[in-house]
C-alpha cells in the first residue's frame, strides 16, 4: 500500500497533494472549534455580510449550520493558496517533488484565518488572488527567457494586472507586493509586460471604484 501511494504521489503529485490539503481540510472544518475567522475590521463588509445575506436569503436560524458553511467557505479558498504556492515552486525549481514538499506549507499552515499562520481574514482571502497573478507573470518571464524573445501572451500580464489588482480591492496592503512585481519587471527590461500588467491593474481598480460608487460605499472607510 506505501509503495502504491508513492507511485500515484510521483505520477500525480499535484492531485495527491490536493487530496492531503482536503482531507486536512475536512479535519478541520469538523472538529476545530471558532467560526473561521477572526473578525477584523474589514471582516464584516467581506464575509459576514455574505453570510447574514444567505441566511436571510435560505432562512437559516441554525448558528451551527452558518459556522460551518464559514469554515467550508475559507478552506475552500485555502485549496487555492496550496495550488498557486505548488505551480510558483514549479516553475522557480523545475522540480515537482521540491514543489510538493514546499507546498506541503500552506496545507497544514493555511486553512483558515484563525487555524493557521495567517490570522487577518481580508489577507487570507486576497492571497489567492495575488499568487495567481504572481504566478501569471512569472510563467510569462520563464517562456521569455526560455524563447531568449518576446513572443509570449502579453494578454496574459494584463489577466495579471486584473487578478493583482482585485487583490488589493480585497486586502490593500497587497499593493507593495504589486508596486515590486512591478520594479522586477521594469529592472527584468519587460517594458511591454509591465505596461499591459499596470494597465490591467488600474483599469480594474477603476471599474472597482466606480462599482463602489454606484453601490454607494465609501471607499474611505475601508482604507481606514
């Protein structure tokens, strides 16, 4: 049976260490007490708003019912973290085994905000969000270097731009990590790929803004 384990972990490393993040996940959600999440400032305008919607919506009066749907919702977006951490690793060491066992991180560290090594809810839900834009921008610098041209998707930084950018809309201390994405690219000489990354990410953070402002809320308040 180990034998057998080892050789599916080898041939499908990313479903085995998708497998192991679900079940611990499943752990977790069942037997871990605390709802989820820490409620921190921004915390009532991201999620538990969703939530006191969906029981209004769906009638639910069970506190139980609602704690576990909180706690299935932020490991759900936990699986997201573990993938993203496993194609960056991949891509930086051309090793899958190294990328397994570095992503085996986030599996048992990142499940939800008050299980785990990242207690800031608005953080934990924009770090998806951020290493998928990461990880777009960085599979775009291995094809050029691997090419030694520029024939490569530039569509795929302005994607980037959108997914980093809606990251900052989730947890705006994010914009640092954006801003040095940014310089590494501009020092990499990627003129074209930080352009069409920038454009990406102010093009959705205006349409963002606008939304906002539609929906009357006060952009200020949550900066603050």
């Amino acid at each position: 049976m180990p034998q057998k384990l080892k050789q599916f972990k080898a041939k499908h490393s990313f479903t085995s260490l998708i497998l192991v993040a679900i079940v611990v996940r499943l752990l977790a959600v069942i037997f871990v007490p605390g709802f989820g999440s820490n409620h921190d400032i921004q915390q009532p305008s991201l999620i538990q708003g969703l939530f006191d919607w969906l029981k209004a919506k769906m009638g639910m009066d069970d506190t139980q019912g609602v704690m576990f749907l909180s706690r299935a919702f932020y490991a759900t977006i936990s699986l997201f973290t573990v993938s993203m951490v496993y194609r960056i690793c991949d891509l930086l060491a051309n090793d899958k085994v190294k990328a397994w066992n570095i992503a085996l991180l986030p599996v048992f560290c990142v499940i939800m905000p008050s299980f785990g090594i990242i207690d800031n809810v608005s953080f934990f839900l924009g770090l998806p969000l951020l290493l998928y834009g990461s990880n777009v921008v960085l599979r775009q610098q291995v094809l050029l270097d691997a090419n030694k041209s520029e024939k490569v998707h530039r569509t795929s930084y302005f994607i980037a731009g959108i997914m980093l950018a809606l990251s900052v809309c989730v947890w705006y201390q994010c914009l640092f990590l954006v801003v040095a994405i940014l310089l590494m690219l501009a020092v990499k000489h990627d003129h074209k790929g930080a352009l069409m990354t920038l454009f990406g990410f102010v093009v959705t953070l205006l349409l963002v803004w606008v939304l906002l402002l539609i929906l009357k809320v006060n952009v200020c308040n949550y900066i603050a």
